[in-house]
C-alpha cells in the first residue's frame, strides 16, 4: 500500500528503505493503527523492529506526522542491531520481559529488575538517537514534545511490574502527560511524584 509521505520526510523515508534493502530487513507498512508482535504475544503497538527475522513493522493506520516517528524510533532499533555491541544483551532482555508477561517466563523481584534496567538502557539510546535523527534529518517533529513522550515511555517499564502490561495510549492522556519532564533523564527507576499510583489506577487490568 502506497502513502501520501510529506516532502519534509521523503528523504528520510528514501534513506531508511535503501538501507532496509541494503541490510535485507523486511520493511512492512501495515494500514492499521495497531500491530500485534507475535502470535503468541498478542498486545497490541504502534510498531516494531525484530533482528532475528529481519522485519521492520510500522502501524500507519493514523496520521503520517504520528506513524513517521514511530518509523524513526524502529529505526534506530534497527541501527542498534547494525553497530551496538549490546544488542545481543538488550534482545535476551527483552525476550525475558515478553516472557514474562506472557507467563512463559519467571522471574524473581531482583531479576525482573535487571530485566527492565537493560530495557531502558536499549530504550533510551534508541530516543536519543531519535532525536539526533530528527535535527540531522531537520524532520517536522516538535524535540521537546518528542522528548516528553518518550520519556513517559521509559517511565512506563518502572510501572510494568505493577499492572503487568504496558500502559498504552498514555501520550493521549493529558492529566498523565502534565506529569511528564520534557527533558532525558539520567535514571529513569524513580517516577515523578503521582505518576506510578495515577498509572496504577488507570492502566491496570480490568
């Protein structure tokens, strides 16, 4: 399915699909607003990047200004997988975590919190590399709105333990959002104040 890209992200979007070609990863471009990231791990998001089957998937059933960063953040996943020597250690975390959740994984308090510390680690090099990306690129994304959400996506891996899932649709939230610094943190294991019990209350299981 072909999309109407904005001139503003076409030399970015040309960039990511010769070097997808270059490095033989699968670049999907899925019509719906959400993907799911396997058959047996079935919660839903916005996209994803898996160096063992080569894929790169970005959900682009929402506005393009929305879908084109999720597309830069996977990619950056993908640039890790390139050049990052801790990409084997970051994958084994996150193979853990999804096992986990799905209940095929047990983990002590102790383990689970190495888990989602190697987590944040891969997460947050791929946001700042986000950021580099979109002032290299001079791509139409607002830094600091960038910066605060991805934010609360890392503060989001504290919380799992708690509800275990991931909070989704919390850049939506406004109250939540407030809550949120603007800037990268150095550690991301303490919450801003009320920012655990309000997730807890409103993005628990029902």
């Amino acid at each position: 399915m072909k999309y109407n890209i904005p001139e503003e992200f076409k030399p970015f979007m040309a960039s990511v699909k010769r070097q997808c070609k270059t490095y033989g990863v699968e670049l999907m471009l899925a019509p719906s607003k959400q993907v799911v990231l396997s058959d047996d791990f079935v919660q839903e998001c916005s996209g994803y990047f898996e160096g063992e089957e080569k894929v790169l998937v970005v959900a682009c059933g929402k506005p393009v200004e929305d879908w084109m960063q999720i597309l830069v953040h996977e990619f950056c996943h993908m640039e890790q997988w390139k050049s990052d020597d801790r990409w084997d250690k970051w994958s084994i975390a996150c193979g853990k975590l999804w096992g986990w959740l799905d209940g095929s994984v047990i983990m002590n308090k102790t383990q689970l919190s190495k888990v989602i510390d190697d987590m944040v680690e891969l997460e947050k090099d791929c946001e700042m590399r986000v950021v580099e990306k979109i002032k290299k690129w001079g791509l139409p994304i607002n830094v600091q709105d960038y910066v605060q959400k991805a934010n609360a996506y890392l503060y989001s891996y504290a919380v799992i333990p708690y509800i275990k899932r991931f909070p989704t649709g919390i850049y939506y939230d406004k109250k939540l959002m407030e809550m949120i610094p603007t800037g990268f943190k150095k550690s991301y294991r303490k919450l801003p104040e009320g920012v655990l019990k309000y997730i807890v209350e409103n993005y628990s299981k029902k």
